[in-house]
C-alpha cells in the first residue's frame, strides 16, 4: 500500500525569473508538492516524509540560488526530496508563479515536474 504526503499552496519569496528585473524583485511563488511512499508500519513521524522537513528543503532550494527558469526551480525541489526522503518512490512538483506580467490578465505560470525513484 502507498500513501501521498502533500504539501499545498507553501509560499515562499524569492528571485527568481528568465529576465534580470524578475531577479532583483522579490515575489511570491507557490509549491505544491507530493511524495509517494510506502504506507508507513507504524504511526510514528520517523516513518514518513515530515511536513516540516519538506518545507523547510523547499525553502533551502529556493535562497540557494536564482533560476531563470520555473522548470529547473521544480526539477531542483523535486530531485533534492528524492534525494533527502530515500522511502519517497515518487516526487511531484509544481512551482507557480502568480505576479507575472505577459501583457494580458492571467492568474499565474507554472512548470511541473515528476520524478521517479529508479
């Protein structure tokens, strides 16, 4: 049996953009983010992904350094959680960017990412 943690809607600041101005602007991007695991055998913390730990990995990705592209912002988050939480089998990622200026109203831009433990 499998279980999903997920973590949705996680807002962070940051500097991230494919144009310089984009950069030195901090702005909001919101994380929705899913790990599949093994339903854990026991009902302790230690047997799954801790919310907290998530987060705070999410958080660490994003001041580590500015993207340029949302993509490789969601493939960094969704590689560093497979790489940090070994039990996951499967991570996605979708980093959304609401303040983005295209000329025309929209609510936000998003790139997403699945990766898969091999």
């Amino acid at each position: 049996m499998t279980v999903v943690v997920e973590v949705a809607g996680l807002e962070l600041a940051g500097r991230h953009g494919a144009l310089e101005a984009e950069r030195q602007e901090v702005q909001p991007f919101l994380y929705d983010v899913e790990l599949e695991l093994d339903e854990p055998p026991s009902d302790e913390l230690v047997q799954t992904a801790d919310y907290r730990e998530v987060v705070a990995l999410i958080r660490d990705v994003s001041k580590s350094r500015q993207f340029h592209l949302l993509e490789s912002l969601a493939a960094t988050v969704a590689d560093t959680l497979l790489e940090r939480f070994p039990a996951a089998r499967s991570v996605y990622v979708r980093v959304r960017k609401p303040q983005v200026e295209l000329g025309l109203p929209v609510d936000y831009t998003a790139a997403s990412v699945r990766r898969e433990r091999r």
